[in-house]
C-alpha cells in the first residue's frame, strides 16, 4: 500500500469511528491526558472532515457497504451533514477543555461516544446507520445525567432513557415501514409530506406509505423536544454533570433538527409547531427559578425558531434553520459553561430561594415563608460577567453576535412566505428570550446581590445559613470556589467563536447547503432588534420586582406524574395479575414434569432413561425442553 | 456541623453576618448607581440608534403593514414584553410550586 492510498483511506475515516475508537483508549490514560485525548480526537475528526471534497447541495458517498440487498451509507459528505458535523466538533473541543480537570473515565467515555453518536448521524446517508448513532447517543448521554450522582439524578436518568428509547422505538417503527414502503434504506426528503387533510383515507389506502414518515416525525420530535414531548430537556439538562449539559446542550436536539431538514423540509405543521414552542419555551424560561432550567427552556424556544423555518421549507428557510443551529451551539453551549461557573461561585444554581424564616399557623393549618435574596457565597467575577453576557445577547440577536446571523434570516424566511403573524410571535419570543437569559439572569447573580451589598440591605438570616441546609441536587459537594483556568479558557473560546461569526457571518453562509443571498448588517434587521430589545428592557425594568419567585415549576410532566400512579395501578397490578397466574402455570407444569420424570405417576422406564440421560436433574430436564420448544419455534417462524 | 467545617471547601464567608458580607464585596453606596445608569443608557442608545436607521434608511420601507408604523418595534418591543411578563406574573400563581426550605430541585 503506497502512501498517497494510506492516506485517503486515514481520511475517509468517519470521524464518527474515530472518536468512538478514541473512547476506548480513555480508560488507559492518567487523568490530565484525557482531556488533551479528546480535544486531538475532535481536531483529527475536523480535518479528517474538511480534508473531504464535499459537493454543494448533493452527496457523496465517503464509505459503502452492502447488508443482504440494502447498500448502506454510513459517511456521506455534503454541505448539511459537514455544517453539523463542523459544529458538534467545535463544541466537543471548547467542552472537553471545559472538562479539562473531571476525573471521572465513565463521563470521558460517555462524553466521546456520545460526540461519536451525534456525528454519526449527521453524516450518516442510510436508515440504518442513522439509527444505531441515534440509539448510541441516547445511552451514552444518559450516562452524562448518571454521572452527577446526586439524589435524583438516576431518576432523572431513567425518565431520559425511557423517553429517548421510546422516541427511537418510533423512529426504528418509521424506518421499517419506510423499508417496507419503498424498499429503500437511504435518507431520502418525503417531498410530498404528510397530508393532514387526507390522513384517514391515506393510512387506509397505503399504511405503510403514510406510517413511516408519521413515526419517523415522532421519533425526530421526541429528540427535538417539540411540545408535548419535550419534558425529558428540562428535567434532564438541569440535573446533569455540569459538564454534561455543556453537551447534551449542543448535541442531541441539534442532530434531530438535522434529521427534520434533511427528511421534512416544508411540512406544514412544523411550522405551527415551531410558533407554539418558542411561545412556550419563553414563558416558561421567564417562570424558572433555575439557571440551568432557564437556559433548558430557552434551548426549546430557540429550537421553535428551526423548526418553524423547517416548516416554511424555502431554501432561505433551511439555510436560516441550519444556521441557527450552528449560532445556537456556539452561544448556548457558552451559556451552559458560565451556569456551571456561577454554580462554583454563588454555590447554588437557583436566583431567588426562601429562607427558612417560617410562621406557623396552627389554627389556619398554613404555614408562610418569606421571600428573601440568599446573597451568593461569594461575588460572581466581572470578567464571568462579561463571558455570560456575550453568549446572552447572542442568543437575543444583538448585531455584531452570533445569534444575530441567523436569526434574521429566519424571520426574513417567514416574511416572505408571508407568514406575518408567525414573524411577529417569533419576534415577541426573541424578546422574551432577552428577558430571562439576558436580564433576569445577570440581574439576579450580579446586579441585585451587589445592589444589596451596597446598601447594606443583605438578608442577615440567609447568609447565617448551614451549607447542609441547602444540600440539594442543585449544590455539587465538589465545587469550590475557584475556577480552573480551563474553564476560563473554554468560556472565553466560546465568546470568541461567538464574536468571530458574529463578526463575519460570511465564514458561516459559506458552509451552509444552499447559497445565501443575505445580509444580517442591513439597517431593517439592526433597527428593528435594537429597537424590540430596547422596549424589552424597559418593560423588565418596570416589572422585574414581580418577576423573581422561587420555586418549581410545574410542566406538562406534572400531567405524567399526576397520570402515572393510575396508569401504574393498571400497567403495573394487571402485569403483576398476569405474570403471578402464568407462574401458578409454569409452577403447576414443572411439578407435573418433574413428576412425569420421575416416573412417579407412569409407569415403564423415566424419559431420562428412555433417552439416556445421565442422572438429569429437573432444571436441565426442564431446559431441555423448553430449549427444544424454542428451536422447533424457530424453525417454524423461519 | 456545617459542610465548611467538616471540608473546608466552603471555607470563606460562610460564617459571618450579612453586614460582614456587605464590607467584604469592597462596594461603596455611590457606586451602586452605575450598576442602574449604564444598561440604561445602553438601552437608550441603542433604541435611539434603532429610531435614528429606521428614520434615516428605511423612511420608504414597506414590506409589512406595520411598517408604515413609525417606530413600531419600539412600541412592539415595549408592550410585547408587558404582556409576556404579565402572563409570567399570572401563570406563577398557577404554576409554581413552593418548595420550602432551601434550595429547591
């Protein structure tokens, strides 16, 4: 083998198996090489990844293989799939040096594989391969949540990997019908959709034509927390290993909009879907008491904008959804690295809490609590300040940041599809996005605990607090108050990245899959996001005093909950019911072939004999049945 | 026995007084009001800027009905915001939990 075919066959590597075959050599290296391990995996993926000819608005097939009559594609290169791909590496090198001083293997591990999944799927150009990623993600970021080991985290966890297997159960339905439909495995866009009006008389005439792409669209919205199945973001992002949610962040809900632009451009309803979520992911971002739930919101409402642009399916539209995933990486993978920051300093994850000054009533049976500032453990720096706010007016569509490539031209997308009254929710919703991450956030950590200080006016109470009393899964028993300068140098590359496509967007534009005819530095676009975020301001400033208030809020997880204890009594007893009746069967079947063994009810020589035998004892005798059922059961389905 | 007694990982502060924080974040009262004059100026700058481009370059605009609105993301900004945060102020009746004692999850 010469070199020059050494070389293209190092190249043509999938970055995907590069960093999967990387994690398996994490176990094996001393503690601060593990993270240098990671940050050389993502470089080496990026420039195995850009050292590929990729073909504007079209395929081509890196790696091919063949599984009994379906040619699988399990590395294609093509704008989209690159763009994505370009971005989880990115965020793979700024989180592993976010990471830089972890010591724990299992999150290194959890960490690449997960980063190996996500790549997976973006640059995979079959069903098939697509679907082992999409599963390989979901158990490797199921681990990042595990990993906190923290009182309801496993829970958490397990509400994550129930949701995420079932979300690839029907993606995994969706592909077999698709195969059985067309008898093809490649990712191919469903040009024609669904068509709502004729859904009944569809599934009727051609089931498994209308059921794949239906379950496929379930699958994807399950990983693109689209409302009513987006519980599992919140719950999960805010309990996972600060590190952790620095990707789970960037990776997960991302590689499922790749999957929506890829297989759904133009679906009406994502349209309709993207409006609700940005209205409720600001709502409910704005009705967080939690940094990090904030910003878990915030991730849903920012993910409407995509899906909404999906739904509008225009070429501008889907260079607008891929863009603002890319910005959307950058800014909130940042956000997430300072929430974990403000953590080490304040000691809490929370804005406001209640002190535990309680007055009983007894004859009322109520009690009450004050609401109280609890003043962070110690100032949060200015300089975290600075980091945070880069990556919160970016997220707001600040001109100059990255947010604001982007996000015009979703909005542009909208206007002319003439989708006015979608423009102007999406316009309020980024409004609404400036109010929690861009103010109410840095009000509470920094302005109002100074504010305060300075005037002498520090809840005396909340500081004379024990560290005990706030052990919650919010408080990490490991942090201290310093922060590493990895940390530092990871927060400030995310601020950088955001600054630099913010700076020059045409770095982006030029990797998206269609060509861009847009310009973010027009005056319409800065005008009109001066102007709303201006308005938005004041508006805060008069009524922020009723907008901080502690506890948890409820979401639609609450129906679950409130749901499952009577749809325990029915899954769970009846099961029991069924499963204690089948072991009096089975209980009642060994005892009469153990007697029947036995020879104790017939007469002549025992089966044992009869077949030879040697002293078999009742559980091989049973198992030997019972495996000879199996086989004949076998051959029989076969 | 608080956690900063027994590890020692939570070593300053933990103990003192409100008034003992307050003489250790270094802030004078004076101060405090840039912590409030400079986002708002800020905000009026960059909504005057926003005014200023929409008068001088885009007086002719009109590719929506509001743009014949004058200033109309201001006044769209300003009340979409009262609303949001008004909803938010509502639905916290409804829709918060009160998780007493501190922290919550």
């Amino acid at each position: 083998m010469t070199m020059d075919s050494m070389a293209t066959s190092l190249v043509s590597l999938p970055p995907s198996v590069l960093l999967a075959g990387g994690a398996l050599l994490i176990p094996l290296l001393p503690r601060y090489f593990r993270a240098a391990w990671m940050i050389l995996l993502s470089i080496l993926g990026l420039a195995f990844l850009w050292s590929l000819p990729v073909l504007q608005a079209s395929e081509f097939c890196v790696v091919s293989a063949t599984y009994g009559n379906y040619s699988l594609m399990p590395y294609v290169s093509d704008p989209l799939g690159r763009l994505f791909a370009t971005i989880f590496l990115l965020v793979l090198i700024t989180g592993s040096l976010y990471a830089w001083s972890l010591d724990d293997r299992g999150e290194s591990i959890g960490t690449m594989l997960y980063g190996a999944g996500a790549v997976g799927v973006v640059l995979a150009g079959d069903y098939l391969t697509l679907f082992v990623f999409w599963e390989l993600m979901a158990i490797a970021s199921t681990w990042l949540i595990w990993s906190r080991r923290e009182v309801g985290s496993t829970a958490v966890g397990v509400r994550y990997l129930i949701y995420h297997l079932l979300g690839g159960g029907f993606l995994l339905m969706g592909i077999l019908f698709q195969i059985h439909s067309t008898g093809s495995i490649q990712l191919q866009p469903f040009t024609e959709g669904i068509s709502w009006g004729t859904l009944g008389q569809d599934l009727v005439s051609n089931p498994s034509g209308t059921l794949g792409p239906l379950f496929l669209l379930l699958g994807v919205a399950v990983n693109a927390a689209v409302v009513p199945l987006h519980a599992w973001l919140p719950d999960a992002y805010a309990k996972a290993s600060w590190t952790g949610s620095v990707f789970m962040s960037a990776l997960t809900t991302k590689s499922a909009i790749y999957v929506m632009i890829r297989l759904f451009p133009g679906l009406d309803i994502l349209l309709v879907a993207g409006l609700v979520m940005a209205v409720f992911g600001t709502i409910y971002g704005l009705l967080s008491n939690n940094v990090r739930q904030i910003l878990s919101y915030s991730i849903i409402a920012q993910l409407g904008y995509m899906i909404a642009a999906v739904g509008v399916g225009s070429e501008m539209a889907l260079n607008g959804a891929a863009a603002h995933a890319f910005s959307h990486i950058l800014y909130k993978s940042l956000l997430f690295m300072c929430a974990g920051a403000m953590a080490v300093y304040a000691g809490r994850a929370t804005l406001v809490e209640w002190t535990d000054s309680q007055d009983d009533s007894m004859d009322r049976g109520a009690s009450s609590h004050t609401q109280q500032w609890k003043q962070p453990d110690h100032p949060l720096p200015w300089g975290l300040f600075a980091l945070y706010m880069i990556g919160a007016l970016s997220i707001s569509g600040v001109p100059l940041l990255s947010g604001f490539i982007s996000k015009p031209m979703i909005l542009e997308s909208l206007g002319k599809a003439h989708h006015e009254a979608g423009l102007l929710i999406l316009i309020a919703a980024s409004i609404g996005t400036f109010l929690h991450t861009g103010l109410k956030i840095p009000y509470a950590m920094w302005i109002k605990p100074r504010l305060d200080s300075a005037s002498g006016l520090v809840d005396v109470a909340s500081q004379n607090h024990d560290v005990d009393d706030q052990a919650s899964p919010e408080t990490d028993a490991t942090l201290t108050h310093k922060l590493p300068l990895s940390q530092w140098l990871a927060m400030s590359l995310g601020a950088g990245l955001c600054l630099l496509f913010g700076l020059a967007p045409d770095l982006l534009y030029g990797w998206l899959p269609y060509p861009v005819k847009f310009s973010p530095f027009e005056a319409y676009p800065i005008s009109e996001s001066l102007m709303t975020l201006s308005g938005g301001f004041f508006a805060f400033v008069l009524l922020r005093k009723w907008l901080y208030r502690p506890g948890r809020v409820l979401d639609l997880d609450w129906i679950y909950q409130k749901g499952g204890e009577p749809l325990r009594k029915v899954v769970v007893d009846t099961s029991w019911a069924v499963f204690g009746a089948v072991d009096i069967v089975v209980q009642r079947m060994a005892s009469s072939m153990t007697q029947w063994f036995r020879g104790e009810k017939g007469t002549g020589p025992t089966p044992a004999q009869r077949f030879n035998l040697a002293q078999p004892s009742i559980e091989s005798a049973i198992a030997w049945i019972v495996g000879t059922m199996l086989v004949i059961g076998l051959a029989l389905f076969l | 026995m608080s956690r900063s007694q027994s590890t020692g990982q939570f070593e300053t502060g933990q103990s003192g007084t409100g008034q003992h924080r307050a003489g250790q974040s270094g802030m004078k009262p004076p101060w405090r009001h840039w912590f409030v004059v400079v986002p708002v100026v800020f905000a009026l700058l960059g909504g005057a800027a926003g005014v200023i481009i929409e008068v001088v370059y885009l007086a002719d605009y009109a590719s929506h009905w509001w743009n014949e609105i004058p200033v109309f993301y201001l006044l769209f900004g300003l009340i979409s915001a009262v609303l949001t945060l008004a909803v938010v102020i509502l639905l916290q009746r409804v829709l918060l939990r009160k998780h007493h004692g501190g922290s919550e999850a």
